[in-house]
C-alpha cells in the first residue's frame, strides 16, 4: 500500500540518503520537502521528484525560492514547517532536522496522529517525556531512524515485556578514539570532521568525536524504550559492524550486524513493518576477520558521563543538556571554542541551571532558551575554553 511521506530536512545527511530510498520505491509518494536555507537544492529535489510543496526555515531562503520556483508552494519559517506537517495529508513524516529545531514538528506529526520516523534524535532528548506520551495517546507509531535504536527496535520486537534485562548501544569512538585527555588539547575542527566510520552532517560527527552523540543516544533509548539508565550500556566498537546488542534474562544476548549504511535504518523505518529491497553487499564476516570491543574512556570523553547525569537528573536537564552542546558545537566549529571546551561548556551550563519539572512543551522552550544564554556568555566570557 502506497504510504504519502514528507520529508523535513531532505538536503541533509540523512535527507538525501532516504531520497534514493524513496527512488527506489513504489510504495512511499512523496508530498514535501524541507530545508533550513539550502533552497536550489531544494527546489531541484523539489523539481525531480515532482512534489508541490517546500518549506525553508529560514525567510530570506523562502523569498529566493518563492521567486525561482512557481510549481507550488513555498512555506516559511518554523510555523512553515509545521503547516506542512499539518496541511500535507502525510501519513508518514520523517524528520531528518538537526538539533531542538526539530521538536516542533515532531510534536506537530504526533499531535495530528501522523506516523513519525524520527532521525532527529534531540526531540526525544529535550522532550522525551511528552513527546513518548504524545505519541501514544494519540496512536502514531514512532519507529527510530538511528541505526543503534533501529538496531534495538528489531531486537526487543520478538521479545516480551519483562525478558530483556540490558541495551548494549555500540559507539564507533569517533575520530579520536585510544587518544588521552592531554592528547585530544588543541585537535582541529578538520581533524574532528574525519569520522572513521560513518558520513554524516558536521553536528552529528563533532557529537561523534566527544561521544556526546552516544550521550544523547543514551536518553533516546530510556525514552523509546522505557528502559532505566542503569540498565543501558555503551562499548566502543571501531568497527561500526554491531548496531546494538540487548541482553535477555536467559543468558541469551542478541546483536543486529550490518555494513555502516545509514539507508538501511532508513529503509526500515520508511517501510516498517514491511521489508524492502535495498542495494547493500550481503556482510562477509570471514572477509573482516575480527571485530573489536573496549569500554569507553570516561575521563578523555566526558560527555558520556554528563549525558547520563542529566538522564537521571531528569526534567529539564537533559534539554539543557542539548541546547549547551549544540551552542558549543557551533562555536567549535566557528573556531571559538577548543575541542575539550565543548565539554566544558556542557558542564558549566548544567552546573548554573537548576532542572525543572516538565509540566508543558512551553518548559522546555524556556529551558532551552536560557541554556543557549547561559552557554553563549560562558564561551563569549571565555570561562570555559580550554
Ligand atoms: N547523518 C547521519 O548519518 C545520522 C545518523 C543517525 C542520526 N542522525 C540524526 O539525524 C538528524 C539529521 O542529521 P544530518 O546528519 O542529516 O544533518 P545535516 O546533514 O546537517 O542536515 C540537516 C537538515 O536539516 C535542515 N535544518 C538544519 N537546521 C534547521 C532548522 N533550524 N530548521 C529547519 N531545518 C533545519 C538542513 O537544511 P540546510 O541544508 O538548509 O542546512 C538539512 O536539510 C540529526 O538529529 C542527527 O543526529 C544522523
């Protein structure tokens, strides 16, 4: 049965990815297309695969393509994004956005009862809660497009309530994997860049190389899963072969294996529960001989550490959390801020703001906004550089 997508955040990373998966398909009819300012190539996904809506985050963007494009419609701004979502008769959304950005349209899809496949990791990780509930009161199925939890929902399928005792997520180790704390002082923006394993837009893979991106995976798999932190575990796994792993109560462990290629979470969670034809080479364990294990080093990647705090903390933590990480990020990427600052900026904005209880998304937006403030003077102060 043919199922209408739209797509938020097609120019990205995983965008672009799930449009060769739709190329390929004859069951997913696309009705929209998303991007932040990225707007020619925009329009000309726009033009290739016939859709007649598009919406730009950002007004200036929107003006330009409104004017080189006049087959459809151009929206604008976040509430353009929204609209989409509401007005496209989707009856899949997948949000590819990058950063809270994303939290908005996530609850826009689950509030209308829209299924919701769901790269954007941060939306769980600020609104978790909310959003888990969203999702069920209003019956949308939220399947995850990360290849760990990807991983993970397939494992826990067969299983019972009750029979699975631990998530194992697998973390590549990223660019900087083996160096000491003392060694990771003065890396570069372009050596941080280098990801071993995956490709992927700068945010995730600067995430990648602190580890905070498996911090933030961290708290997606208690909420998706419902799972307690202490029972969700990270080990570093070079070879990015495992997705994921789940531990069972009988002594059994089952593990998900697969070339790292981000089509086939994609593909998965575009065609869930069904299973489709993707071009990705039949895994050859004699071919790679050996896989690798190590556990992660605490002490050269904090991150980890402040990720699980702020799980456990709960509230609004684990959305300031995110909004100092992605401050932080920027700035490093911008050449504000050393590599071992963007810890440290973390750190010191957990450690100014007091965790609220989350009573309404409107929490969360105020909690966000005062972790970027926070964030943004720490760095601009220089209190958190080295
Ligand atoms: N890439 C991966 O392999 C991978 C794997 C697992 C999970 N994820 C998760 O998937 C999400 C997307 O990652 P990505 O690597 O695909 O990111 P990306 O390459 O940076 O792409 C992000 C997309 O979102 C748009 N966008 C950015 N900021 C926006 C905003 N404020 N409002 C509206 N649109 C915005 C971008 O538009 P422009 O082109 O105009 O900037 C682009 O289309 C992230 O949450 C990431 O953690 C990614």
């Amino acid at each position: 049965m043919s199922r209408r997508l739209l797509i938020l955040g097609s120019t990205g990373s995983i965008g672009t990815q799930a449009l060769d998966i739709v190329q390929r398909s004859d069951e997913l009819d696309l009705v929209g297309l998303s991007a932040e300012r990225s707007w020619e190539q925009l329009v000309e996904q726009a033009r290739a695969f016939g859709v007649d809506r598009i919406a730009l985050a950002d007004a200036d963007a929107g003006a330009r393509a409104s004017e080189a494009w006049t087959d459809g419609e151009v929206l604008v701004g976040a509430e353009g994004l929204v609209q989409m979502v509401l007005e496209s008769g989707a009856d899949l959304v997948l949000n590819a956005l990058v950063g809270s950005a994303g939290l908005g349209p996530t609850v826009a899809t689950l509030g209308e009862g829209i299924d919701l496949a769901l790269a954007n990791k941060e939306s769980l990780v600020v609104g978790g809660e909310l959003v888990m509930q969203l999702a069920e009161a209003t019956g949308a199925q939220l399947i995850p497009v990360d290849s760990e939890h990807s991983a993970l929902h397939q494992l826990i399928a067969g299983e019972r309530a009750g029979a699975v005792d631990q998530l194992v997520l697998t973390a590549s180790g990223g660019p900087f994997r083996g160096r000491s704390r003392a060694e990771l002082e003065g890396v570069t923006v372009e050596q941080a860049l280098q990801h071993p394993t995956w490709a992927m837009g700068g945010k995730i893979t600067i995430d990648s190389a602190t580890l905070m991106n498996k911090g933030l995976e961290i708290i997606e798999a208690h909420h998706l899963f419902g799972t307690p932190y202490d029972d969700i575990d990270v080990v570093v796994h070079p070879q990015s072969i495992i997705h994921s792993l789940i531990h069972l109560c009988d002594g059994a462990s089952l593990a998900h294996l697969g070339y790292p290629d981000m089509r086939v979470p994609i593909s998965y969670a575009l065609h869930h529960p069904d299973r489709v034809d993707v071009p990705i080479r039949r895994l050859d364990l004699a071919e790679l001989g050996s896989l690798t294990f190590e556990p992660p080093d605490p002490e050269a990647f904090p991150c980890l550490r402040l990720a699980y705090a702020a799980g456990r903390a709960g509230g609004t933590a684990p959305c300031i959390l995110n909004a100092a990480n992605e401050v932080a990020v920027h700035a490093f990427l911008q050449g504000r801020l050393s590599f071992l600052g963007i810890a440290a900026v973390v750190e010191d904005t957990l450690g100014q703001l007091d965790a609220r209880p989350v009573r309404a998304f409107e929490s969360l937006y105020e909690a966000d906004r005062e972790a970027r403030e926070v964030a943004t003077e720490l760095i601009a102060d220089g209190v958190a550089a080295t």
